[in-house]
C-alpha cells in the first residue's frame, strides 16, 4: 500500500490538470474555488480544506479511495 500525503495529492491535481489542458484559474473556476486554494493545493499545503480538496479532484475526474489499514 502507497501512502498519500497532501505532497502526493498535490502532485496528482497538478498532473491531471496540466494533461486536460487547464491553467490554475480555469480548475478553480470550475471547482468554485481560489486560485489561491488551487496554488497551495497543488503545492501540499497539509492545511487545505478537505472538501475542497476533494472537489478540485471531482472536478478533474480522479477519484479519491479510502480503505483501512492493518495497525
């Protein structure tokens, strides 16, 4: 199993919108969010809202899975 951390996350949200086409302003517009939120987003800011982070991802079709691990 990979562990995500929002370095990771960050990293894939930069990737999928760089390969639809989409400048940084354009996903927020259509996520309804900042482009502020987008840069720290994209840069792995541990402080970016959760929802909103996962709207972006919604936005740009990923899917984001949760599954449990053994502690």
């Amino acid at each position: 199993m990979t562990y995500l951390d929002s370095l990771h996350f960050g990293h894939a949200i930069r990737v999928a919108r760089k390969a639809q086409g989409l400048r940084q302003d354009q996903l927020a517009g259509a996520a309804g969010v900042g482009v502020r939120f987008i840069v720290d987003l994209e840069a792995g800011k541990p402080s970016a809202q959760l929802g909103k982070a996962l709207q972006v991802a919604a936005v740009l079709g990923l899917s984001v899975t949760i599954s449990e691990t053994a502690p």
